[in-house]
C-alpha cells in the first residue's frame, strides 16, 4: 500500500521525488548540447551543468514541501546558519583530512607536491572558482544524497538503513566516473556513510557540504591529483603519484588508494568523540 492513514507512505513519495527529479534531469540532460562552446568556456559549462544538477535535487524537494506541510529546510539545508560555522567547520576538517593523507602518502614517498603550474592571478582566479564550483558540487550531492531521500527513506526503515542504502547509491554515483575503480567506488561509499553520521551528529547537512567540498577542492585543485578518476583543468601543482596502485590510486588518485580507509576510520572515531550529540530530527 502506497497511501497509510497519514497519507502517502514514505515509499509513494520517494518515487514521487525521483520521478520529478528525473523528469528534470532528463530536461537539463537535452539542454545542454545546445549551449554554444564559443558562449561558455568549457570550465564555466562545468559549472552551469552542477548548478543545474542541484536544481534537479532541490526543485523537486520544494514541490513536496506543499504535499508534506513542511519548511524547505527540514530536509537537510536550513537557511539559517547556511554557510555559517557548520559549513567552515566541515571544510576545516575535509581540507585536513585530505592534507594529512597526502602527507602521509609523501612520507612513504608514494607523492610529491611538484612545482607550481599556476602563478599570479590566474592562481587566485582559478582557486575561486574551484572553490565556487565544489561548493555547489556538495550542494547538490549530498542533498541528493543525504537531504530529502535520507529523512523520507529513514521514516519508513531507520536511519542508519536508510543511510547504509544511500551510501551505496552514492558510491554508484561515482561508478561511472572514467577511471574509477572497485576500490574507489567502495570508498565512496564509506565517505558518504562518514558523512551520514555527520548528518546525524550535526542535525543538517552544513557540516557535510563543507567537508565535501573541501576535500574535493583539495585533492583537485590544491594538490592537483585525480579525484575520483578525473583531473580538473587549472589546477595549483605540477604533482606525482608514483608507486603502487592499491596504494597511490591509480587512475582514481587517493580515493582509490587502500590508505582512505584508514582516514575514514580516523575520522569516524574524531568526529564520533568531537561531537557525541545525536542532534538529527528525523
């Protein structure tokens, strides 16, 4: 039965939201071919693609804020507080976490940081950007993620099920990636329920968003290795990765590396000690 005393069932409107969210993705899917490479530079189409990407995720959530009687922010992204200390403290601790296991990685003599590709203000130019266009990366794939899908998926089995089958469709997110691999897209999977319990923890996705882009910015543009198979143009360093692919990433770059699970198992256990309130209502 899709339809209880309450009204619909949590499942009717799961499907209900990912029937609309694909009805859009299927739009934006058919738009932008015709955006003319000579208008927009390809890096700048990049962008555009993720920030409709997000209105995918969001439109169809604030639809179904007029079928469920509730404030758009219930569902992960508050307006209050939005970009505040939550958000800083996420990216404080992705950009640390990123750091120390390519330092790590350098000890063992597994990279090197190189030179610098980017001087002047092109560099600042380009860190902004980035920085912009990974915001809006977390924005748009964590409330995918972990916004209206984890708290409606939750009412009906709980929230860590929710959060454990969430988790693998974010790690089937990143299958797709060209060079991804098993190993990297099991480590999806395990950042992505880290970041569930920083959703619990925190009681919104701020945290989560913060930390996303961060480390995402990091590994990109920062320290210039492939994120989740892929190498953005412009980015800070002329940096290497040589030695094993269990243990460099291969293709992937550090996500790949068998070393990300030791950092999500420190994280967990940081964060688990760092912010022992269970703040999540849902």
């Amino acid at each position: 039965m899709l339809v209880g005393p309450a009204g619909p069932r949590s499942g009717a409107r799961l499907l209900l939201y990912g029937a609309m969210a694909w009805t859009l993705y299927l739009v934006l899917h058919t738009l932008i071919p015709y955006i003319e490479p000579h208008i927009v530079s390809t890096i700048r189409l990049s962008l555009i693609v993720e920030l409709g990407l997000f209105g995918v995720a969001w439109v169809p959530a604030l639809v179904m804020t007029r079928i469920e009687a509730r404030p758009l922010g219930a569902y992960g992204l508050p307006r209050r507080g939005a970009f505040g200390k939550p958000f800083w403290m996420g990216a404080l601790w992705g950009i640390g976490a990123i750091t120390m296991m390519l330092l790590g990685m350098r000890v063992a003599g597994l990279f090197d940081f190189g030179s610098p590709a980017l001087h002047g203000v092109r560099l600042l130019k380009l860190a902004v950007f980035w920085g912009v266009f990974f915001v809006v990366v977390g924005l748009y794939e964590e409330f995918l993620t972990r916004g209206y899908t984890q708290l409606t998926l939750a009412k009906g089995v709980g929230f860590w099920p929710a959060a454990v089958l969430l988790s693998i469709g974010f790690a089937v997110l990143h299958a797709d990636n060209p060079g991804e691999t098993a190993v990297g897209v099991v480590a999806a999977g395990c950042i992505g329920l880290f970041l569930c319990l920083t959703l619990r923890r925190t009681g919104n996705l701020w945290f989560a968003v913060g930390f996303h882009a961060a480390w995402d910015w990091g590994e990109s543009y920062l320290y210039s290795v492939p994120d989740s198979g892929g190498m953005v143009p412009g980015h800070l360093l002329k940096s290497h990765l040589h030695g094993p692919s269990w243990l460099t990433g291969g293709s992937v770059g550090p996500e790949g590396s068998v070393l990300v699970f030791v950092v999500v198992a420190l994280l967990w256990v940081a964060f688990d000690r760092t912010y022992p309130e269970v703040k999540y209502q849902g």
